[in-house]
C-alpha cells in the first residue's frame, strides 16, 4: 500500500578529501537538506558497507532503506569506478541512484561511468565559488527527488 509519505532518503558520500566531504556536507545543508549522512573516505569503506557481512560495530546498509550516493572517482584503495561498477552489477542495488561528484573531467571516464549506470556526472569546478552554487544545487535537488528502497540483504 502506497501511502504517499515520502521515505527520508540516507545521503551517502564517497570523497576521500577531507576539504570537499565537509565542504559537501555543509552546502547540502545549506541548502536545506536534513538528511542523514554518512561518508566513506575510500572506495573499500562504500563497499564494505554494501557487501561486507555484518561484524562487530561495523556500518552497514539496511534492508528497505533508500540511499543515494554521491562518488568521487580518484580515491585509494578502490576508486570510484570500481565502487559504481560493482553496485550497479548488484540486483539489489542497481536501482539505488549514484551522482558522479569529482574533478575528473575526461570524456571517456565519464562515458565509462554512464555506461556503468550512474545516474549523474557532476565535475567539480576548480573555483570555489562555483563548486559551492553547485552544491547548493544538488542539495536542492535532493530535497525534492524519489528514491527507492533497497530490497534484499
């Protein structure tokens, strides 16, 4: 039964420079997003919390909850292309919508990630100013956008 209330959507974030996750996080609330949020400062930690088994203290996805992810590209250990190729192959988390948010702004890296399936690529522009509008943006558009829950483990 559909009920029309809106699920509050788990923004997660996958940027491994310190400077750009806060500055990301402050922009998104800025904007008004209230979300939570979670970051991930390597591409492992993302996947850990999609595929990893429960452990310990370890965070990890929860069944019917909606996510988002935002994903750099250049990040250690696995980096974001990876993370979007492996999520995407997954059934129970190909829907899940994956906004590209990085620097590189190479042709073929991004018609590598559309093909994979993210949903958005956004370059972050060198210039304060603009990356900050951009967020703002993105947060703006957060608070209005329909995602679905994830189903399965």
């Amino acid at each position: 039964m559909n009920t029309g209330a809106k699920q509050e959507v788990t923004i997660l974030i996958a940027e491994d420079d310190d400077g750009h996750a806060e500055l990301i996080k402050d922009n998104l609330f800025e904007s008004g997003l209230r979300n939570p949020l979670v970051r991930f400062r390597d591409g492992q930690e993302a996947l850990d919390f999609f595929f990893a088994p429960p452990a310990g203290n370890t965070l990890r996805r929860e069944h019917g909850r909606a996510y988002m992810l935002l994903l750099d590209i250049r990040m250690p250990k696995v980096d974001g292309v990876a993370v979007l190729k492996r999520i995407k192959g997954a059934a129970e988390l190909k829907n899940m919508p994956v906004i590209m948010l990085t620097t590189t702004d190479d042709p073929r890296e991004i018609r590598t990630c559309y093909e994979l399936g993210c949903n958005c690529y956004i370059t972050k522009p060198v210039d304060y100013g603009k990356f900050t509008d951009i967020l703002t943006r993105l947060g703006l558009f957060l608070l209005v956008v329909q995602v679905p829950q994830l189903n399965g483990p």
